[in-house]
C-alpha cells in the first residue's frame, strides 16, 4: 500500500480510536441527567430540560461511538456463510459491501448538512416547552456521519491490503 494511504488509515483510525474512548464515558453524562431528572420530579419542581438533553446526549454517544465501533468491527453480520470463509475471502466480501455503506452514509450526509443549513438559517427550535435550539445536535449528528465514512474508507482500505495478503 501507498504510503499516503497507510498513513491516512492510521490517522483515522487513532481519531476515531481516541474519540470513542472519551464518547464511551458518556453513558455516564446521559445517566446524570436522568437521576437529575429523577431526583427533580420526586424532591423539587420537574426539570423540563432534561428529557431533551438525556435524548440529545443519547445521540451524541452514538453519532461520534459510530466510527470507533466500525473500527472495532462491532457491526452486525449474518454469520451463516461469513464465518466459515477464509480471511481472503471476508477481506473480498467486506470491501465490496463497503460501498454499500459509503453510498448509504453519504446519502445520509447529504440531507444531514441540508437539514442542519436549514437549521441554522431559520433558528430551528424543538417543538418542547424547553424550546432548545437544534442546528447543535445536527452539527454534532453530521459530523459523526462524516468520521464514518472516513473510517469506513479506512477499512476498505484495509480490506484491499487484506487481498494482497499485507497489513495496513
């Protein structure tokens, strides 16, 4: 493999890889707000932010935890023919389908930058009583699209290096 090529995955893939680490501690921030909201409805007055941003939280974790979960290959597969190939053959398999999901990702960009311009341009707000601005979670939603289509780049790239019988 080109050098460029070996460092750009090595680069996505420590990206990613730190990211997830620190997105994975946020399970913790999500569960915070929800004692919090809890803890308001039972012993002060009920909080009208915290469902909304247990939600927002919610998709932060998932949205920026997409690409270290590609990377760690903790995807779901049907493994009634997968598993029993050899490494060549997955390595063939998986960068072929690979596409599938940079197409799919790509697409799901798309209409993620065209809502958030829109969200940006108009002041979108929730339809809530807490009424919080949206263009934030919608930045945070493609931006997470955006490092999971490098890092699905990246492991096509590895799956190419797989079929020459090298590693990246």
């Amino acid at each position: 493999m080109p050098k460029a090529i070996r460092h750009y995955v090595r680069w996505v893939d420590a990206f990613n890889r730190t990211l997830g680490r620190i997105m994975m501690y946020f399970i913790f921030v999500m569960a915070a707000i929800l004692l919090w909201s809890s803890f308001s409805k039972t012993f002060l007055l009920p909080s009208l932010w915290t469902l909304e941003m247990a939600q927002f939280a919610m998709v932060a974790y998932y949205m920026l935890g997409g690409p270290y979960s590609i990377q760690m290959g903790s995807n779901v597969r049907m493994d009634l023919f997968y598993g029993e190939w050899t490494d060549r053959k997955k390595a063939w398999f998986d960068a072929f389908t690979v596409m599938f999901l940079i197409f799919f990702l790509g697409v799901l960009l798309y209409g993620g930058i065209d809502s958030t311009s829109y969200s940006l341009q108009y002041g979108e707000r929730s339809n809530s009583a807490w009424r919080p601005y949206l263009w934030p979670i919608k930045v945070v939603m493609c931006f997470g699209i955006f490092l999971m289509i490098l890092q699905s780049i990246a492991e096509f790239f590895k799956d190419v290096a797989r079929i020459r019988g090298t590693q990246i």
